[in-house]
C-alpha cells in the first residue's frame, strides 16, 4: 500500500498526526494580564518570551502598545480577556481597582484560576479570595519581591492558596521567576511574607541611613561607607538562621554578645548621634526596645531574645 494513501494520512495511530497532537499538547498555554504598569508590562513580556499566548487589558490601553507590538492581544474589557485564557494574572496599583475589576466579570471567572500580584494585606488577600471563589474562580494571592527586570529571570515571586489551583499552572508561574514559591493552602500567607520583608529591608535601609548620616557629619562619603555597610550587612545575615532556630524553640543563649551588652552599644550610638547633631529617633527607637527587654529579665540573654518585644501580649498570643 503506498505511504501516500488517505488512510495512512488520517489513521489515528499516523505518526504524523501523533507528533502533531503533541506540539499542540506542548505549547505554551494561554495566559490573560490585567493591569500594564510597570510590573505588568514586564509579567507580561515574561509570558510573551516564553511563548504563551498573551491577552492583555489595561485601563488606559495606550499602555498596551509596547507589549502588543511584541505580540500580545489586547482585549476591550477585562471580561473579554479573562474569558481569554484559564490563567489570569492581575498585577494593578492598589485592591481597590482589583475589586472594581472583579466586580466587571460577571460569571467568566468560572473553572478559571485568577493570581493577584498586587501587594496587599492578609485581610485583602482573604476578602479577595472569598470574592473570587463566589464567581466560581480559584484564587491565589501572590507578592512579587523584585523590581519590574527581574521578572523572567532571577525575580522571587510568592504564592499562597489552593494546591490544586497551583499546580497545573506552576510551568506558567515559573517563567515570571526562577524564585516562584508556593507557601501553602492559606491565601494570606504571601501578603504577611511581603511585609514581613518589606520591614527587613527598611529596617535595613534605615540603618545604612544612620550610619551614613553620622559618617557624613564626619566628612565621609556615603560610597566610603558602602562597602564596610556591606559587609557588616552580610555579618548579620549568617546570624539570621540561628536566630531563627532559638526562636522556634524558645531559647535564646548567647554565645557571642547578652542583650545588656548590646544595650550599652546602643547608648553609643544614641550620644555620637547627639554630638554630631544627627537624628537621634532611629538609634532612640533600637534602645528603647532593648531597655524594655533588659526589664523584662532578658538582660542575659541573647539578642532573639528580643522577638518578645514583637510579639503580641501573652494573653493575645494564648
């Protein structure tokens, strides 16, 4: 029989509809943007450049023209482009233009899984998810820790809410960022880890403000000071996970420095502050936590002892 005869061309074992049927099955999936800031444009080009189809909505569409000249499909209403795709990403400036949208879908968020990138708090993640899951979507709350050209490559991007939500589309998430982190079933999980690092970072900052500050009433550059910031930055970070272990356990010795020691250092730097004319609240604010930890009988201690400053009251926490 010849290879050319239309049986052979349509069985359903041809290897070449086989291979076909598998380049369908590999192609990337759909995926619908909302929101076309600078984060959104640049989710959306991480889709774009892996291949998936990308339909985009932004309130003023003039914005959308980067990314359509790229090859994304721009949609008249975010109904339009939710009804688009299974993946939805809504990445806008504040929840409410995210309920304003939801408010606009109607029905077309059924069987679709719809991952809020807007930064947020455990409440808004909460009131989200119960808004999505009553128009019949699956709902995941995420925060992006990276700024807009990390996106597709190194960006650290957290998730939180259904597993099953999650992961059929995680190949998807994944192209945003090689740190895409599922964090569990509860949706609140992404906005408190947000916040929990947005603290660290300006606690961080302020710190390198202060010290700059001083050196600077000294006649030192702040680039002078860089790189010794840096390194006594990179000092306390690999204290970081032990601090993390006596807080889980609850104990806090101190092998290297008591909190009543670090009170003194703390005075320090509270009186060449004063001396040098510089801002005093930063240093004061460290002090006084320390003071009211050295009351509380933590003056020996180590210094995550101080987390107790942090925590709710006893009764609060019990």
């Amino acid at each position: 029989m010849s290879t050319d005869s239309p049986h052979s061309a349509t069985s359903p074992t041809s290897p070449a509809k086989k291979h076909a049927t598998q380049d369908r099955d590999d192609a990337p999936p759909p995926v619908t943007v909302l929101g076309l800031g600078l984060m959104g444009r640049a989710l959306a080009e991480a889709f774009l450049r892996a291949g998936h189809p990308t339909t985009v909505w932004n309130r003023t569409a003039a914005k959308a023209e980067p990314v359509v000249a790229q090859g994304a499909k721009l949609a008249g209403s975010p109904g339009d482009a939710v009804a688009a795709a299974p993946l939805v990403i809504v990445c806008v400036a504040n929840h409410d233009a995210v309920r304003e949208i939801l408010d606009s879908l109607g029905d077309v968020l059924d069987g679709r899984v719809l991952v809020n990138l807007t930064s947020g708090t455990s409440r808004t993640a909460r009131e989200t998810a119960e808004r999505v899951e009553r128009k019949g979507g699956a709902y995941l709350d995420g925060a992006v820790l990276a700024a807009p050209p990390g996106i597709g490559a190194e960006a650290v991007i957290l998730c939180s809410g259904p597993r099953s939500a999650f992961d059929p589309h995680e190949p998807a998430l994944k192209v945003l960022g090689t740190g895409m982190t599922y964090l569990g079933e509860d949706h609140t999980l992404s906005s408190l880890y947000d916040v929990a690092v947005l603290g660290l970072m300006w606690g961080i900052l302020n710190g390198f403000l202060q010290g700059a500050a001083l050196l600077g009433a000294a006649g030192v550059k702040a680039t002078a000071f860089a790189p010794i910031a840096t390194t006594g930055i990179a000092t306390v970070a690999d204290w970081v996970a032990g601090y993390a272990r006596q807080i889980d356990d609850g104990t806090y010795p101190a092998p290297d420095a008591t909190i009543g020691t670090h009170l003194t250092a703390m005075e320090h730097l509270v009186h060449e502050s004063e001396s040098l004319g510089v801002s005093t609240e930063f240093p004061r604010l460290v002090k006084d936590l320390a003071e009211r930890a050295v009351a509380d009988g933590r003056g020996g201690d180590g210094y995550a002892a101080m987390i107790e400053q942090f925590r709710p009251p006893a009764a609060a926490r019990s």
